[in-house]
C-alpha cells in the first residue's frame, strides 16, 4: 500500500555483555560444580550445550536447590540453551552451578554465564 510504513521491534530483555565460557566436562556420579560460587555474586547462565554419552538422568541445582526436575537423557543426546535475552538459570548469592548426574556418564560441552554482584 502507497504510503504505509512498517517496522518491527524485538525486545528480547537485557542482552549481556562480556559472557565468560568454560567447558563443561563431567563425568562423575552426582554433583558437578560447572561454575564456583563467590559470596556478594550471583550466576547468570545465558547459553550453554551440553552431550551426554550414555543414558542418565540430569539436573541443573543452585547450590543446594533444585532449579529443574529430573531430565532423561537419552545415550548421545544433547541439550542446547540459547541466548534469549534472559538467563536460563540465577544462583543465589555465592551458590555455585551444579550439573547433577545420576551415573557416572561422560557431560560435555560449553556454558556462557555472568557473574556480577548482587
């Protein structure tokens, strides 16, 4: 149509700046701390993937709190997290960030995450 003007808006949130990476390598049954907590902190993880070699079960814990239910995974499957503009997971205050599996099953990948002050 003559004159008609068209625009489009994405907010996707606030988008994070400078992500420090670390690789993600876990093996043993039970917990695996992926990112140490620091007292005044809280982590924000925005991205990550992660393979899993064999069948296990996975949790993502905050410190000592459960921030999902039980996740099934299947031998070679896989889980990716992407950038949304919001975090997928917060720790609270010093917690760290802890992949928890229920054998001890070869995890490995990448996560993305921030780490500022509360």
């Amino acid at each position: 149509m003559a004159g008609t003007r068209w625009s489009h808006v994405a907010i996707l949130g606030d988008r994070p700046k400078g992500l420090t990476e670390a690789s993600i390598n876990a093996a043993a049954s039970g917990n695996n701390i992926l990112i140490t907590g620091v007292t005044g902190k809280i982590i924000k993880v925005w991205k990550l993937f992660c393979v899993f070699n064999a069948a296990v079960n996975i949790k993502w814990i905050d410190g000592a709190t459960d921030l999902t239910g039980v996740k099934n995974m299947l031998a070679n499957g896989s889980i990716t997290l992407d950038l949304d503009g919001d975090p997928w997971f917060t720790t609270s205050d010093g917690n760290d960030f802890i992949l928890n599996l229920s054998g001890a099953v070869q995890s490995s990948g990448r996560i993305y995450y921030t780490q500022d002050r509360t």
